[in-house]
C-alpha cells in the first residue's frame, strides 16, 4: 500500500508479472473525509496535495479544498479501476473498505486463498490484527451531500 504506486499500477503488473492486486473500494465521500482529516492533521495548505496528484491534474487550481480532494479521490480512483481492468481477475482480488474494517481476518484469508491458486502458501502466523477504526466510516451528511455535487461536475476532467 503506497498511493504513489496507484499511478503505477501497469509497470508494477510488468515488473511483477505474479503480483496479485488488492483493490479497497471505499465510499468517495469516506475517502474524502479522511484525505480531509489527513490533510488537517498534516498541515497541507488547500493548494498542495496530499498523497498522489491525479494523472494530468497536478498543476491545476481549484476553488476550495473540498474540490481537490474529491477530484483526486475521484480521479486516482477511477486510473486504478482503469489499470486494473487490463489484468487477468486472477491478479485482481477486490474487497469493500467495510469489509477489511468489520473482519480483517476474513481479508487475509481471501488474500491468502488468492496466492493459493498461484500455488504459494502464505503462513498467517502471528496476524493479530488490531485495527484502529474509531469514525473511518462516518461522513458528516452535509459533507457528502457537498462532496457528491462536486463530483457530479468533475466526473469527466479525467
């Protein structure tokens, strides 16, 4: 997990021709409220990026923070599903946000029945997972009501 590789996906599938992809759907307006509160909680001026600039929209400027964020929540998201749709289903292994929060236990073991049909074993030894998850899901209505117009303006910038 590095953002930076989500504008990388096809070379990563090239140099890693056995690499299985796991692909986190998350509600937009969740990933928007947490690269908010990142982006807060970092000090990232509301004409900075935070994490990875959407392909072909690093020097644009937007009319408010909330913009840019769904514009690269939006935008990154949509060159991943693009990149990922040129594998076989057999590299791609997709789960819910909601899902990995709620039983990350059930996660591993998809991940690790994936790599079984490549034929490798992964030893779940010592996988306690303990995942802090206190309002990764929550979404103030006032923000996603914002979030989703802003998306419906921008669906096509990229």
């Amino acid at each position: 997990k590095n953002n930076a590789n989500s504008n990388r996906i096809e070379c990563l599938s090239i140099l890693f021709p056995s690499a299985i992809f796991l692909y986190v759907e998350r509600d937009i307006a969740a990933t928007v409220n947490s690269l908010l509160k990142a982006r807060k909680e970092h000090n990232v001026s509301g004409q900075e990026w935070w994490g990875i600039a959407p392909v072909g929209l690093a020097k644009r400027n937007f009319d408010s923070e909330l913009e840019r964020c769904v514009v690269q929540t939006y935008c990154v998201n949509k060159s991943i599903v693009s990149a990922l749709s040129q594998m076989s289903d057999k590299r791609v292994l997709s789960i819910k946000y909601e899902e990995f929060i709620s039983d990350p236990g059930m996660v591993l073991g998809l991940v690790s029945e994936q790599y079984r049909r490549f034929g490798v074993n992964l030893a779940l030894r010592g996988c306690g997972v303990d995942l802090y998850v206190k309002g990764t899901l929550d979404v103030p209505e006032g923000l996603r009501q914002e979030a989703m117009g802003i998306l419906e303006d921008i669906r096509n910038d990229c």
